[in-house]
C-alpha cells in the first residue's frame, strides 16, 4: 500500500525534519497497533493516523509535546478559547510523566481511553463538526432510473 507523501512547507530541512517527527510518530503508532490491550478499537489504524495529524499540526515547537502555548493555540483555533489556569488543568489531566505537557503517548492513551477529558470531548466534537458538512447549490437533476 502506498502511503501519500504529506506536503510540508519551508524548505528541505523542515520537510525532513517533519518527516523524521512523522517517523517517530508512526512508530509509536504501530506500538499501540501491536499492543493486544487495543486490539477491540474499532478503526484503530485511522484513528491513530488521524491523531498524528492533529498531533503535528499543533507541536508548535516540533518538540514531539504540547506545552502550554500549544494548547492555547489549539483551543483558539477550534472555538475554545481557555485561560491559563484552564490550560494547565487541561494538561495536567493528561500528563502522567509530570513534565507539564503532552507528548504523543499520553495523547493517544487519553483519545482512545475511557477517562473523558476537557481536551478529548472538544477534539471528539471538532471532528464530528467537519465530518458532517452540507452540501449547498442545486442539487442534480434526477431521473426515474435514479429512484431507489
């Protein structure tokens, strides 16, 4: 299966750069997709990919972790703005290292746990949001060969 190659702006460093973090990101991804503890998710190797998606768009610093200004800017960008105290609960909820932010790992173990967070009900929202889009404009004409 051939998998499409992401199309990074910023140069040749910063797209291998990207790639090396994607790398790093799939790797921890086929971990979870061997671990038998998660073999019932349904739809495991899409939602992950989906994940890593969310995941770099937001690693403002390319770090492989989401610190605070990270999540602050995730939350401005899906509508959710929180303050400073808000974050740092967010991420607290989620950090099981202690580090104060979020790495890939915690991450998905918080997207695909039962533990429903602030962060996971509104990335669970956002993406039910864009999944369900009207479409607009004349619809097409129909004919009776078209009818159910």
């Amino acid at each position: 299966m051939a998998t499409k190659k992401p199309d990074y702006q910023g140069g040749k460093a910063y797209g291998e750069r990207m790639e090396m973090l994607s790398k790093k990101l799939s790797d921890i991804n086929e971990d979870f997709l061997n671990d038998k503890d998660y073999s019932e998710v349904e739809d495991l190797a899409e939602k992950l990919t989906q994940y890593k998606e969310k995941f770099l768009e937001f690693d403002l610093d390319q770090n492989l972790e989401i610190g605070m200004m990270a999540m602050k800017r995730m939350m401005e960008k899906l509508g959710q703005a929180k303050t400073h105290l808000e974050i740092q609960k967010m991420i607290k909820e989620v950090d099981t290292t202690g580090s104060e932010t979020i790495n890939y790992r915690e991450f998905v173990l918080m997207m695909l746990g039962g533990k429903s967070t602030i962060l996971k009900l509104i990335l669970f929202f956002e993406n039910i949001g864009r999944a369900e889009e009207t479409k607009t404009g004349v619809p097409p004409k129909r004919s009776l060969d078209s009818l159910p």
